[in-house]
C-alpha cells in the first residue's frame, strides 16, 4: 500500500481503487474486503441511506524502497465515520 492507494480508497470511488491494483500490481492483503467495502459505501450513498468520511489515520513501511527491486511493507490504518 502506498499513498497513492491510500488516497484512491479514500476516494470512496470503487473502480478508481480497481484501477490503481490493475495498474500497479501491488500485492495488498485485504484487496478484495476493501473492494466489497467500497461498493457497499457507493451502493449507499447512490440509494441515500448513509455517507461517510473516511480518512487514513496512520502509516508506516518496514523498510524505504529506494528502487525497482526492494521490497517493503506497508501498513495503513483507517477511520470511517458517518456523516450527520
């Protein structure tokens, strides 16, 4: 996970969270919840039961990629609260 993934989930936008995974081909665990998790929030904002803010409130990587052949770790946490 990256910012860049960070902020196409943020979006709350499921086919720009697909995009991003088709298009960099990062290996996150929990891809497939998170994009259940996403049509469930555009579902329910389409048919006006609920909306939500959701911000990523912490991140941290076990090491800094410095070039095309390292690898790290990336972990992202994030809040979603619903709108008033």
């Amino acid at each position: 996970m990256d910012h860049v993934g960070m902020d196409n989930i943020a979006s709350q936008e499921p086919g720009a969270f697909a995009k991003y995974i088709k298009l960099y081909k990062n290996t996150i665990c929990g891809r497939h919840p998170i994009a259940v998790y996403l049509c469930a929030l555009k579902e329910n904002q389409e048919a006006g039961r609920e909306e939500v803010d959701l911000s990523f409130v912490k991140y941290a990587q076990s090491t800094q990629v410095k070039n095309l052949n390292d690898s790290s770790v990336s972990y992202a946490s994030a809040v979603a609260r619903r709108k008033l």
